[in-house]
C-alpha cells in the first residue's frame, strides 16, 4: 500500500494575510517526511510568492493508495 501524509497548514505572507489547509492530503515515497519538506511542497506546488512562516499541524502517515499521477519532474529523478 502506498503512503500519503495528512496535516494542517498555516502559510503567513511577508506582505500581509496567509492562507490555511485543513486535512490536506499527499502523497508521499516514504514513511515519513519532514515539515520543512512538507513547508517547500506547498509553497512550490502552489506557486506562492512572499511567504513568511510556514506552519505544519497535526501531521501523521497512513496507508493509502495514491491519488496523483507523477509529473513528467517526479518522472525524470
């Protein structure tokens, strides 16, 4: 079975104003990851600017098939 990571976000920006997750969901290759890992997916995946702090919560591992298709970048390491 596959792993993926549930957690909490809190991601502050340098100009004002942030954005939170609730029970977001990744896939992951191994048992575990680490928030600053977690912290540069976010932050790469959803292409934000100007971030400050970011927070990870409530994270834990569980067994779950994968959800996302590997990108042709996944593809090529």
């Amino acid at each position: 079975m596959d792993k993926r990571v549930i957690f909490d976000f809190e991601v502050d920006f340098t100009n004002g104003g942030g954005i939170q997750g609730q029970e977001f969901r990744l896939d992951i290759d191994s048992d575990d990851i680490s928030d600053e890992e977690l912290a540069k997916y976010i932050v790469k995946d959803m292409r934000l600017l100007m971030v400050g702090e970011v927070r990870i919560l409530n994270k834990r591992i569980i067994s779950e098939k994968h959800k996302r298709k590997p990108s042709d970048e996944d593809i090529e390491k």
